[in-house]
C-alpha cells in the first residue's frame, strides 16, 4: 500500500484516468459497433451516418491520449474503404 501522500494522490489520480479513458474506449466500441451493423445490412447511407459520427468520437479518442493515433487512423481508413465498397456493390 502507498506510503507517502504523493504515492496516495498518485493512486487517485490514476483510478479517475482509468475510469474516463474506459469510458471513452466503451463510448469509441458502440460507435465502431453500430456501423459494423450498418456496414452488415447493406444500407449505405445509414453506414455513412454512422461513419460520420464515429470519426470525431474516434479521433477525440486519440487527442485525449485514449489510442494510438497510428490505430485510429488505420481503423477509420479501414472502415472509410469498407463504406466506399458498399456502394459498388449495389450499384
């Protein structure tokens, strides 16, 4: 157990970084999840909404620190590819 007010003020510290960058990860995965699910039905302008919103959430995620930009950069590009394919195949 942490001996010195600096290592108590550390554990605090970390247990509230710990929360917010969990919720901003969930907050990234229900974004990435519902347009998998739009991807998955074919619809693509819903894909393109819900690429629309997940970007920012995504992106928001790398400024905080969350994720590695080099991964959320890959991820959008990925899903930005998939999005487009959608299109193509209908039409």
């Amino acid at each position: 157990m942490a001996n010195t007010d600096s290592a108590r003020k550390r554990i605090r510290q970390t247990e509230k970084r710990t929360a917010r960058n969990k919720a901003r990860k969930s907050r990234v995965r229900t974004y990435v999840r519902k347009l998998e699910e739009a991807i998955a039905s074919g619809d693509k302008t819903a894909a393109q909404e819900a690429f629309r919103a997940a970007q920012p959430e995504m992106q928001r995620a790398v400024t905080k620190g969350t994720l590695h930009a080099n991964t959320v950069s890959r991820k959008i590009s990925r899903m930005s590819a998939r999005v487009k394919s959608l299109g193509a195949a209908q039409g």
